[in-house]
C-alpha cells in the first residue's frame, strides 16, 4: 500500500490518517495537507486496488478488508494511535476501525457519510454502475464531477475538471475493483454498532451535497455518543475541494477542541 508520512516527526506528535472516499486516491486531501501538517503527523494512503496501491481485489471485499490492510500498514509503520479523517467511504473505513480496533483510534471525522445507505445515494450509485457497465469508463469518469461540485463551481473550473477527467481515464483503478469496493460500500450498515463508537467524532456534512443528504449526517451524529455536527451549506458532495478554507478551519477548530495538542515543551538549555 502506498503511504506518505509528512508534517510534524515529534515521537509525540498526534498523528491523522486521511482516507479519501470511493476514488481512493491520496491526491482528494491536497487541499487540507499544508494547514494539517503544521500542527500534526500526517499519514496518505491510496487505497488497495486505486492509484499507486495496484492490486486485484477479491470477491466478497469488505469494509472490514479495507479496516484491516490499513491498521496493518500503519502497525507495520509503528504508529499505534492516530485519529481517521474519512471522506464518504473513507469515513465508513474509520467506523470500521473504530469497531475493530477501538484502542488504536483517538477519533474520528466522517465527512458526508451515512450510517446505512439512503435511497437517494443508492440511486445514484445505481446510475455509475450503469454507465461504467453499459458505456464504459470515459463516460463514468465524466459524469462523476456531477455528484461531487456544486452546479456554479463546475461551471467556472471547467478547463480543471476536463484535465482531471483525462488523469482519473489514464489512471481509473479497473472495472471489477471499483465495482467491488461499491458493492462493500453499499453493503455498510452501522446502524446497530455505531452507539458502541464512543471516541470524539466530528461528523461534518454539506447541505447541498446531491450525493448524500446531509440528513444523514445528522442522523449519525444522533446515535453516535460523542459526535460533534457541522453543516456546512454550500460545497458539494467534495466540499473539501471546493470551500477548502470553510472545511479546513472546521476541522482545525474540532481537532483542536476535542484533541488538544500536548506536545511537551523543548528542553532549556542549562548553563554549566
């Protein structure tokens, strides 16, 4: 699995892991790495089958697969704790390991997730898997900016989108993993488990998000036991691209309220 460690190398530092949603590239947290890094160890991952982690998923993949190969990869790094800041899938990643691996996980933040899949998500869901299956990948790649940018944002990063289509045609991470790792997502419900997350959470939605109602959000924000909501209402369903100043302050704002750095201070130095 490809990782990329980058902001503070204190041995205490707190760390966060940003797991991104379905496309599963490092790459959808750019936005948010020079003003994480500052204060805190950062930890990308393209995730397995996606992007610079090339593999050939198994059927029956599951959520509990993708919780399982990154808490090995971070194990494997030695880094024992960190908070998970998942975006949609990435956010059902980090419920996952909350449950599996609850001493492991100081928080969490899931970014327009659900805690089962609403009608309107599985049909929207159900509209890619159509034009991936009965047109083709350069169809399924265009029509995803729909889902994820505001109507008036797409209309003025045009040329940005057209040249972002070309790369994620080149590097697309192949027809069956993308449908398997759909299918796990659509499989999640944490409907019974998420009362058992007890770590600070910090759910945070956008209110014109046609993906994902932002009703959703609110819905796990009530049954999680120590979760924080946050509306934000303009963005998108990729509203960490599109108001990444809005986002970023939020979360900086959260993490800094329910994990507060606690870095010791450098050492004096004493005069002989």
């Amino acid at each position: 699995m490809h990782i990329e460690l980058s902001g503070l190398q204190h041995p205490e530092a707190q760390t966060l892991v940003l797991s991104a949603g379905l496309g599963g590239s490092a790459s959808f947290w750019l936005p948010q790495l020079d003003d994480l890094r500052k204060q805190y160890r950062v930890v990308l991952y393209d995730q397995r089958g996606t992007g610079r982690s090339p593999d050939t998923l198994p059927d029956g993949y599951s959520m509990r697969d993708m919780a399982a190969e990154l808490a090995t990869a971070l194990a494997d790094l030695g880094i024992a704790q960190y908070t998970v800041i998942g975006h949609a899938l990435g956010g059902m990643v980090a419920m996952q390991m909350a449950l599996d691996y609850p001493e492991r996980l100081t928080g969490l933040v899931i970014v327009n997730g659900w805690l089962r899949l609403n009608p309107h998500t599985q049909r929207c869901f159900t509209v890619r898997q159509a034009l991936l299956l009965n047109v083709g990948v350069e169809a399924y790649v265009r029509a995803q900016p729909l889902f994820l940018y505001p109507a008036d944002w797409l209309a003025e990063n045009q040329a940005r989108i057209e040249a972002e289509d070309v790369q994620h045609t080149a590097h697309f991470q192949g027809m069956e993993n993308l449908l398997r790792r759909l299918n796990a997502l659509m499989q999640c419900d944490f409907t019974q488990q998420a009362p058992s997350i007890t770590q600070p959470v910090l759910v945070i939605c956008a209110q014109d998000d046609l993906l994902v109602p932002w009703t959703c959000s609110e819905t796990l924000s009530q049954v999680l036991p120590n979760a924080t909501l946050q509306k934000m209402p303009w963005g998108g369903h990729a509203m960490s691209v599109t108001d990444s100043s809005t986002f970023n302050q939020l979360l900086l704002n959260w993490l800094a309220s329910a994990l507060p750095v606690t870095l010791p201070p450098e050492p004096l130095w004493q005069k002989p």
